[in-house]
C-alpha cells in the first residue's frame, strides 16, 4: 500500500500512521484570523499609495524626478532586510517580533501621515519598509508553526497567498478612493487603529514561538541554556548586497542599465551575495545554512516564486500604461479595472491549498504558470478601441487565478520539510524572494517597454511597448513552468 494512503482502521499488532489533521481548533482559527488580517494590511500599505503619488508629490513639493523614492524607499528596506530579521525571528522568538514590526508600522504610519516634508515622509516610508520586513517573515513563520505540514497548512498558506494578493489590489482601489474623497494622508492614517487592534489582540491570542533549547533536539537530553548567536557577517553580506541590488534595479528603470551608477550598483550588490554564499560555508552559526541554500525546494521553489511575483507586478504596471495612456482610464478606474484581478488571485489562493493537497506541489506550480501564460499571452492583442476592456478584464480574472495558484504552490515548497526551528528562516528566504520580485519586475518591463518605443511619444507608441512588454512577460511565466516541471520534486 502506498504511503499516501490511509486505511480506516489499522489492522491489530501493526502500526498506523495517525491520520492528518483535517479540522482547525478554534484557537488556530483566531490565530489564522490575526495572522491574515496584518499580512493583509502589509499588502494594501504596499500599493495604497501607487495611484496617490502625484498628489503627494504636489503636496510636499516632491520633484517629478525624486517622486519614485516614495516608493523606492519603501521598497529598498523591505527587501534588504527581510532574510535578517527571518532570522532574528527564529533566534529570539517570533511572536517578540512580529509584535515589534506591527508597533512600528503603526508609528510610522502616523509620522508619514503628518509629514510636512519630503524627508519626514521619506523616512516614514523606510520605516514601514522594515516593519514590512519583520512583520511578513515573523507572520509566516508563526503561521507554519501553528499549522503543521498537511492539509491545514496547505489551506492557511492558500489563503494567505490570497489575501496578501487581494490587498495588493484593495490597497490601489483604496488609495485612489482615500486620495479623492479625504486626503492622500488617510493612506498612511487607515493603518494606525488596525495596528492597534492587532497590538491588543495578538498578545492573549499568538503564543510565542521559539527553537528548542540546545542539548534537547540533537541529544536527547536535559536542554541546555545556550545564547542565540548571530552572524554579523552573513547578515551585513546579504542586507547590503540586497540593498545594493534593488537600487540598481531601480536606477535601472529611472536612468538606464548602462549608466554608471546602475552598474556599480548592480555590480556591489551580486559581489556582495557572492561573498556572502562563502561567509555562510565558513560560518558556525551561519544566518542561512549551506545545506538549505542547496536544497532543490528552495532552489527551485523560490525561482518559482520570483517569476510569478515579477510578472504579475510588472503586468499591473504595464496595464496601468495601457489604461491610463491608451483608453485615457482616471487613476480611479484604473483601480476598480484591477479588482477583477483581485477576484481572480482570490479564487486561486481558496483553491491552491486543496489543488496541492491532491496533485502535488510540482504540478499545481506547472498548471498555474501554465495558466498565467496562456491567459498574458492573450493580452497582446489588445488594442487603442475602449472596447478591448473586455479582454483584459477576462485575461487578468485568468491569470490572476493561475498566478495565485504558483504562488501557494511555492509557499508550500519553499516552507516544507524544514523543522519548526528553522521555519523564520523559511519564511525569510520566501518573502525576500516576494519582495525582490516585486521591486525587480517593474524596472525590467519598463525598460522593455521604452526600448520598443524607440523614443517615440503618444498612444499608438505606448500600446506598441506594452504589447511587446507583455509577450516578454508570457515567456517568462512559461520558462518558469517549464523549469520547475523539469527540477522540482513532488511533494503531497
């Protein structure tokens, strides 16, 4: 009988494999409830300022050309430091920092909400950078913990993946209605009291969640009290290398990839993660262990991961370009085009984990990819007639469901078959490769997208780069597919 299979009784004098647990406790579904709604908050505080940026650029006396920082900022830290803090999570509890980044985001809220000038606001926004960078990876470890490999977890990750893809869309839609109705500065103020509720309530209701003493797990015997170390050089590698590679990719899309400063950035940034693959092999503590780094699941699964998360940003980007510059859309409209996308990562994130559970992590990962390809593909016949509305509402519903599905495919890989101590470092690795993704495919398309216009300005030149920005993109989801049904193992 396979190993896979269950019979209803155990037959006497052998012995069973206890079945799976199939039913959350009501402390889990709290716990599940709290969890979801901060990584829900951290989607929609990523995107709520998108479609403000120009009214806050006039509000603060921002430059047309210093008016990406806004984002850049944010993006710079949430990125840099996320393997960091993953780990930090794991060393000196996840609960402690989960409830750390969760004070902090809520501070820096209100600081970018009054802000009076650009470097108030600027320094608003690298603090919610790094509470975004120790609120996801402790999150998603606290939630891998609560819910042991299986189909709970499988579930809790779907709909994680799905609300954190929902407030990515939520967050568009929001700040476009905030900005006219209220004030820009409500972006940054609706975050306060939900920080707040999720301060007061996640104490009685998240217990904290730490590694075994050492002594317990590796010999069996009384623990032992051991110091957490950490590696200072592995940390000071991988946070500058990080930071040094999302600001050249983000040189890249504002000046050029030839340009000096986008190549001495690019070039520090891979130096730097190159030398941090042989500080962590000489390390005896080291932030991410040689053994993982070379594991095929993490390998693969977040190359997997990279790809959905570069193409589906980027893709909104670009649609954004279409809808604004070609069919002449209001930042509002934009927004509401898109929520038809966030019904679609919706559906797919309610049904990855149930997809995982019964084909495998592999083929759930080849399908969606698969899915995204085919329905971005279909987005290069779009055209300058408002009547092409259509199509791309269908496509991105399409899309965004095969999206999610790869997503949720790569949460379980990525998160799998590494013991409860070692999940922040899991969940690190997987959010650095989210936040890297994010920040990486918008420069790339739009440069794709320049190139193709050759300089030339108007509607029909801006559809022709798109379009040609677009089929990139199909190709791209589609080599990923193809590299992960080749190298990933399934796992149920």
């Amino acid at each position: 009988m396979s190993a896979l299979t269950e019979s209803p009784a155990a037959a006497p004098g052998t012995s069973s494999i206890p079945a799976p647990q199939l039913r959350m406790t009501g402390r889990q579904k709290l716990v599940l409830t709290l969890l979801l709604g901060a990584q829900f908050m951290i989607a929609v505080d990523f995107s709520i300022l998108n479609v403000a940026l120009p009214v806050v650029g006039e509000g603060l006396g921002f430059s047309l050309a210093h008016l990406q920082w806004i984002a850049t900022s944010f993006a710079l830290a949430a990125a840099g430091f996320t393997l960091l803090f993953g780990r930090l999570a794991d060393l000196f509890g996840r609960k402690r920092l989960f409830l750390g980044g969760m004070a902090l985001l809520g501070a820096s809220s209100a600081l970018g909400g009054f802000a009076t000038s650009p470097e108030v606001l600027l320094t608003a926004r690298v603090l919610q950078g790094l509470a975004t960078a120790a609120v996801t990876p402790a999150g998603l470890s606290l939630l891998t913990t609560t819910f042991k490999e299986g189909p709970l977890r499988e579930r809790a990750l779907g709909l994680n993946g799905a609300l954190m893809s929902a407030g990515f869309t939520a967050g568009a839609i929001l700040g476009g209605l905030l900005t006219e109705l209220l004030s820009w500065r409500w972006a940054f103020f609706v975050n306060v009291p939900v920080a707040l509720l999720v301060l007061v309530l996640a104490p009685s209701v998240i217990t904290e969640s730490r590694p075994r003493a050492l002594g317990s797990a590796r010999t069996g015997g009384t623990p032992l009290a051991a110091r957490p170390r950490l590696d200072v050089s592995g940390a000071v590698a991988v946070t500058g290398g990080l930071l040094s590679l999302v600001y050249g990719l983000t040189q890249a899309g504002e000046t050029g990839w030839t340009e000096p400063a986008t190549l001495l950035a690019l070039g520090a940034g891979l130096a730097l993660l190159i030398g941090f693959w042989f500080v962590e092999k000489r390390a005896t503590a080291p932030l991410v262990p040689v053994r993982i780094l070379k594991r095929r699941s993490v390998i693969w699964g977040n190359t997997a991961g990279l790809i959905a998360f570069v193409t589906e940003t980027s893709l909104v980007f670009l649609l954004t370009l279409y809808l604004q510059e070609v069919l002449g859309y209001s930042a509002l409209a934009t927004g509401l085009a898109f929520g038809v996308l966030g019904v679609g990562t919706v559906l797919g994130g309610a049904l990855g984990g149930r997809v995982v559970g019964r084909h495998g992590n592999r083929r759930t990962i080849v399908a969606g990819g698969l899915v995204q390809a085919a329905a971005t593909a279909a987005l290069v016949a779009l055209g300058a007639s408002g009547g092409w509305i259509w199509l791309l509402l269908a496509a991105t519903f399409v899309g965004g469901v095969g999206n999610m599905l790869v997503i949720v495919g790569f949460m379980v890989t990525a998160t799998s078959g590494l013991p409860d101590e070692e999940q922040g470092l899991a969940t690190g690795l997987a959010t650095m490769t989210q936040q890297v993704g994010i920040t990486l495919g918008i420069p790339v398309m739009s440069a794709l997208a320049t190139a193709r216009m050759g300089g030339a300005t108007g509607s029909e030149a801006v559809l022709s780069g798109v379009t040609f920005a677009i089929l990139v993109n199909s190709l791209l989801v589609l080599a990923g597919s193809v590299l992960a049904g080749l190298f990933l193992k399934t796992r149920r």
